[in-house]
C-alpha cells in the first residue's frame, strides 16, 4: 500500500490565535496524492449532506470539461458507480456540477470574480472552496490575483441569512517558488524554513509536506534517471521549490552605510554598504527618512520617487556588485526585488 497524502492534521489545527482556520495550504512534492484528497473530501462532504463544494480556477478555458477533469481520477479510486456531469451557466461564467443528476456545486474561474458578483445568491449552498496548483510553474497569474480571489470568497460567503459565512478555502499547490503572491500576501515567504512541517498564521495554516516513498519511485524511474541533473527533477522529487535559489541569502556584519530606498511590488527596501566587506545588503527595513528614493516600475513610480532607470550609474554600479558576487539578502523576496531591478 503506497503512502499517500492525508490532510486529517493540517485540517485540525487551530490558527496562530487559537481560532479555527478558514485558509487551508498545502505543498508537497509532485504526485503525492494531496489533490486527491481534497477532491475527494469535497465529494464526500457533499454526500454526508454538509453543502456544495466550488472548486476554483484561475482562467475561464480551465472550467470546460472541469467535470471529467476533476472526477475522473477520484471516480475510478473511491466513486465507481458515480457519474458527474456539469453544465455551462450564464453564459460560460460558471459551471455547474451533478453528481447523479443531483447539484453538487461548481466550478469558477478568478478572470470572472467581477462578474460573479452578480450572481453571488446562486452560491449561498456552497460550504467549501478548493483551488488545486495556486502556485504557478510559469509565473503566470491572473491580474491583482488576490484581490481577484478575495472578491470570489466574498461573494461565496454570505447568504443563508448571515452577512458573512464561514467557507474554508483548500489550496493545494507544488513547491515552486517561497515568493509566489499568496507566500507574499499572507506573510509566509520571510518564515518559511525548509525544516518547517506546519506554520501557523492569523486565519490560515500551512503543511509543507514531502512523502518519501513517492519520491524514491519517481527517482527510479527510467524516464527522471534519464534528467537527473535538470532542477525540474529535483523540484519534481525533491520537495526543492522550483525557482528560488538560496545562496547569497545571509546577514554581513559589520558597520553599514544607507545607499537607497528601492520601491518593488509595493513594499519598501533598503540598500546597505558593507564597505569593509565590499558587500551591498538588501532588506525590508528601509529608512523612511532617507531622501534617495527609487521605484523600480513606472506603476509604482509617485511622489519623492525616482525612476531607477533613469539613475544610470547607480544602475551600473548595483550591477557590478552583484555580477560580482557581492550582493546578500534577508530573504528570497530581498533577493527577486533585485533581480527585477537589475533587469531594467
């Protein structure tokens, strides 16, 4: 019997104030039977009577033939003699699905969080959400995906008489990089360790997992052994996140001299010189009063801000340092801020 993903703890555990936990994460490395699990507990909910479940997805081409998508794999392991159908509704903004000719809940992508605003008395039986790969291998989200996500949950809880319900969300997602937007958003990027197994936040809980029985028969495999030095095989395998790497991530010591305020993805940054070390350190514990402000984007660019494209030889110079070598970082997110800086 192979061992396979069970979410019963990570589903008890209380948040980081004692309360119970309405965001449920989970990272594993590849194929170890998290999706599996969370679909399958969403179908069986449903069967214990204990409301509609809505799977979430990111773009609307996701949600055609979500039914064979998300059954198929579950039907034949647990559901034989079931059948789920769906069927297109307002004009392809949602699906709706059946379990034996009986509504069992629905499909929806994050593209139409605006327009399912309107429609938001339809989902009032819903009583659990889940959004399987909410980390991107590609880097490729919706548009202000948060926002987009909390305008969906918004809509899903309330009705039955109560302004706001309570509606677990289940994310299931592979580890591919610790500064994917839901990390950022929700503060798990700058304390997450890679010994960490459970972490606690004010709503949510997060399990990174790694089975290893899994691992070792993707390893074996002749098809893996044949691209074993590709990185995908370490991420696939592994429990490695796919595209972060961790070197150049450490404090210098030392006496520092402020250089700048770097402004990226909406937060704040400082640069500091090491002198004595020939080291530039980036954090997120900028300065407020230092004057020498600059925005990486022209999004961002406002008031007391200073494009840092057009600042060439500070450009260059943080270029040279860190084709050098000479750059750390607090942390993963410190280290892509400069990575997008210095591809400008």
């Amino acid at each position: 019997m192979k061992d396979f993903y069970d979410g019963t703890k990570l589903l008890s555990m209380k948040d980081l104030t004692g309360k119970t936990p309405e965001i449920f994460l989970c990272t594993t490395n590849r194929s170890a039977g998290k999706t599996t699990y969370f679909s399958r507990l969403c179908v069986n909910k449903f069967l214990e009577g204990k409301g509609k479940f809505c799977l979430v997805y990111r773009y609307n081409y996701e949600i055609s033939d979500v039914a064979e998508k998300f059954f198929k794999d579950i039907q034949g392991l647990f559901f034989p003699d079931m059948t789920l159908t769906s069927q297109s509704r307002a004009r392809g903004m949602y699906v709706e699905l059946f379990l034996d000719e009986v509504p069992c809940g629905y499909a929806i992508s994050l593209n139409n969080a605006d327009g399912l605003k309107k429609y938001s008395h339809l989902f009032s039986d819903v009583n659990r959400m889940f959004f399987d790969e909410f980390q991107s291998e590609t880097n490729h989200y919706c548009g202000d995906e948060i926002r987009k996500l909390i305008s969906v949950h918004t809509s899903i809880a309330r009705g039955q008489g109560q302004p706001v319900r309570y509606v677990p969300l289940y994310m299931c997602g592979n580890t591919v990089t610790l500064i994917n937007p839901y990390y950022v958003a929700l503060g798990i990027s700058n304390r997450l360790k890679t010994e960490t197994k459970y972490l606690r936040g004010n709503g949510f809980v997060l399990e990174q997992g790694y089975l290893e029985t899994i691992a070792m028969e993707q390893q074996d495999s002749a098809f893996n052994r044949a691209f074993a030095s590709d990185k995908y095989i370490a991420y696939a395998t592994q429990g490695v996140y796919l595209n972060d790497n961790i070197s150049f991530i450490e404090q210098p010591r030392g006496a520092s001299r402020y250089l700048a305020t770097l402004r990226c993805d909406g937060s704040d940054f400082a640069l500091r010189e090491f002198a004595e070390q020939g080291i530039i350190y980036c954090d997120d514990k900028p300065d407020k009063t230092y004057q020498n402000k600059l925005s990486v984007t022209t999004e961002e660019h406002q008031v007391n801000y200073v494009m840092l494209k057009s600042n060439k030889l500070f450009l260059d110079n943080m270029r040279y340092y860190f084709e050098h070598g000479c750059f750390r970082f607090k942390d993963i997110r410190c280290k892509d801020v400069i990575l997008k800086a210095l591809s400008y």
